[in-house]
C-alpha cells in the first residue's frame, strides 16, 4: 500500500536526507495569484465580497457575516453534554499546560546605574482562523484561543467558513466551543478572504484589523497569510498534516498502523511515514494497513493519502539513522515507539510535537494532551514551533541608565559613533555632560 524507502546500504547527507524525505505537493505560490485577488477584493468591497466568497466556494451566502452574540449562546447551550465534557476538559488541561509558557520579566544590571529589562508583552488583538472543510474543529477553537488569553490577549476576533448544512452559519458546534472559552467576535467567512479580512478590517461588520493571525487552513488559507505577513504576524503556513513513525522490533504494529490511518484520515495530501530498522515489522504495519485503511469510515481517502508521494515506509540500519532521517523532515508530529523512547528523544532536535511510547498517540494531542496541535507542517519544524502562549507574545528591551551609568561608557559610545560616521550620535551622549 505505501511506497518503500530502502536506506539501509546507504549513508546519506542531511541534505540528501531531505530530498529523498516523502512531500506532499502543494505549492503555495500557485495559489498566490488567486487568494491575492481575494483579498483585494474584500478591502474594495467589504462584506459584499465576503458574501459573494462564500457563495462561490462555501456553497451558501450567509444571512450575516458577523455572528450575534445570542446565536454563540444558543450553540452553547445546545452541545451535546459529552462533547461539552470533553471540551471543558481539553480548555482545563490547555490552560495549565499553555500557564507554563510564560516568561517571567527580566532585570539584567550591567555596572550601578546600568540596567535592562527584559518584558514581554501580548498582543493588543489577534485574528484566529478554524478550519471547516472535510471535517469540524471545534478542538482547534481551543488549541487558539486558550494561549492567547494565557499570553493575555484582550481582543479576539475568529474566523470560521459558513457551512451550507446550517444555511449559511458557522457550525454551532463551533460556535458552542468559542462561547465556551468567552469569544464573542465570531464570522462567518473563511479562505484567503477572511485572512484579507482580519488584516485589513471591514468597517461595515465594525471588524477592526489585529495584529496577528493564526490557525490552520488550505492552501490558499497558506498563500494568504503568506500575503498579509508584514502588514499583521501570522504563526506559519500550514500545509496538510503529516505524522512520522520511529519504531523498532518491539512496536505494536497494529497500533503503529492505527494511528498512521488517523492521521491519514485528515486529508488526500496528508503524509503518513513510518521509520524503522525491522523490516519485520515493517511488513507488519504493511499489512495492517491494508486491513485497517479497507474498514474506517473515511476509507477512500485514507487510502489515497497512504498510497501517495507523500506516504511512505522507510527502512534504515539503526534508530541513530531513523532520527537523523526524521530530523531532516522535521515532522509536524513525531511518535516514538521503541524499547526505550527516551534514547531516541536524546537524539530528536527538529519536531513540531514528540510523542513518546504507545500509549502517546498523536490522537492525544489533538484533544486532550494538554498539549496544542497547531503545528508547523512542511519541514517548518526545523525553525518554527507550535502554537503556545509565547506565539501572543512580543519581547521588549526596557533600557535603564541613571547619570552614572551613562558616564561611565561614554567615551566608548563617541569612539563607536566616530568609527562609523556618525558624531552626532557621540554628541548626544557628551551634551549630558557639558555645562550650559
């Protein structure tokens, strides 16, 4: 079912590494064009663009574009009490691990009278997008809105596609998670469109511009972003999901199969890749899989994204060679299923999110980790990281000098700003210290 790599009798480079690695095909920049006409046309036309947006790829034009504050009360009320449980309990479990994440302020003294301070101060307002296309993620509403209001965040607009199977409306199961966590600014709108619109505002819907954007979405969501950076923060360019597998002799093969299918599930163009020395067990998940991909419930697709370029099985000599592999992917999520996962943890350095031992699925940290699941994708890993309260935040340097301090290095200050031309900036120094 999935293609085989055969690494075993070869040395590869990092860089070789990273070509042979399977990629899902998704080029951003085809998609630029498009989501750019999108977001000109938003900021022309305001809600009026919207509406026709999501007539043309949403399939409904919605009542409004601004959800009222009673629809998301109603929504509430109405979840399914198990769902709601459970909601409950990944917004708790969230919260405590995203409160570790916050950097406490700084005071550095560099001589008497001579200090920096080191604060970090959240956003003043950010845009978070849900997905809502092959399926519903109220669990990505929590896995953005709790690190900004741990970062403390005091101004929250989200973005979410109308869906036609509720005319027009965000789906209230979505709608019920936001007022679950008090998010009362909610749209109905979605794609390159509403990342335009969150950037830029709609004075009409009384949408103001934020500061940073976040979330999850398709390609043309990725070229969007790409876009408006600059103009707002955005967290990455997410692409399809991808799962990497390291696993030895004493991995399970049924539950390494199960939870390549889970992720697998997401999308067509979702990577699923095991790495392993055994080629026992390798042939094992094999044929798993092919059990296993025959009888889930999204069957066609599982099966078109484990038979894809982006899938693959790799074989290597040793669990030293799987993580050198798996640190040139740099996967969104990594599962290590061997004898002793801590060894191998030693040797990971680029991952969006570890999971350790067989009991640690990626199911897991999609809902109730504690962890966040909005992660880098695409090899982003290797210089980016997860969503967490740090995303909402922006470090500041407080420079602090008393008459003292300043005297005591300006003779160095002029030396500096004569060796680069600039005396000016060695005469605002000395005028401190000359008398009128």
């Amino acid at each position: 079912m999935m293609q085989t790599i055969d690494l075993r009798e070869t040395q590869p480079s990092r860089a070789e590494l990273a070509r042979l690695a399977p990629r899902a095909v998704t080029d951003v920049t085809a998609a630029s064009a498009s989501a750019a006409e999108l977001i000109a046309d938003v900021r022309a036309r305001g809600e009026q663009a919207l509406l026709d947006q999501a007539e043309r790829f949403d399939g409904v034009r919605p009542a409004r574009i601004r959800v009222h504050a009673a629809e998301i009360a109603v929504a509430m009320s109405q979840l399914a009490p198990d769902v709601r449980a459970a909601l409950e309990e990944a917004i708790e479990r969230v919260t405590k691990a995203t409160q570790a994440q916050g950097p406490e302020p700084t005071v550095t003294a560099l001589g008497p009278g001579a200090e920096i301070i080191q604060r970090w101060k959240p956003m003043t307002r950010v845009g978070l997008y849900v997905p809502g296309g092959k399926a519903v993620y109220p669990s990505s509403v929590v896995m953005n809105v709790v690190p900004a209001h741990v970062a403390g965040v005091g101004s929250v607009a989200l973005a979410s596609p109308p869906q036609r199977d509720f005319d027009g409306a965000v789906h209230p199961t979505i709608l019920g998670a936001a007022g679950l966590l008090g998010v009362e600014e909610v749209y109905a709108m979605g794609g390159a469109g509403a990342i335009g619109a969150l950037a830029y505002g709609v004075p009409e819907l009384a949408l103001d511009p934020v500061d940073l954007i976040t979330g999850p979405g398709n390609v043309y969501v990725a070229a969007a972003k790409r876009l408006v950076r600059g103009t707002v923060g955005i967290d990455s360019e997410a692409g399809p999901t991808e799962i990497l597998i390291i696993a030895d002799e004493t991995a399970d093969a049924r539950l390494v199969a199960a939870d390549l299918v889970s992720q697998a599930e997401h999308d067509e163009q979702a990577a699923a890749v095991l790495v392993t020395p055994s080629v026992t067990l390798a042939e094992a998940v094999e044929a798993e899989l092919s059990k296993l991909a025959s009888s889930t419930a999204h069957s066609d697709r599982v099966t078109t994204a484990l038979t894809g370029q982006q899938s693959a099985i790799v074989l290597v000599v040793d669990l030293v060679a799987a993580a050198a592999f798996s640190n040139a992917y740099a996967p969104e999520h990594l599962e290590i299923q061997t004898v002793e996962p801590g060894s191998v943890l030693d040797l990971i350095e680029n991952a969006g999110a570890v999971f350790l031992g067989a009991y640690s699925p990626v199911s897991l940290g999609d809902y109730l980790a504690g962890s966040n699941h909005v992660l880098p994708t695409g090899g982003q890993a290797a210089f980016s990281s997860g969503l967490g309260a740090y995303t909402f935040l922006r470090p500041q340097q407080v420079i602090r000098y008393d008459r003292g301090g300043l005297q005591a290095v300006e003779k160095r200050i002029v030396a500096l700003s004569h060796a680069e031309d600039l005396p000016a900036h060695g005469d605002a120094v000395e005028a401190r210290f000359q008398a009128i």
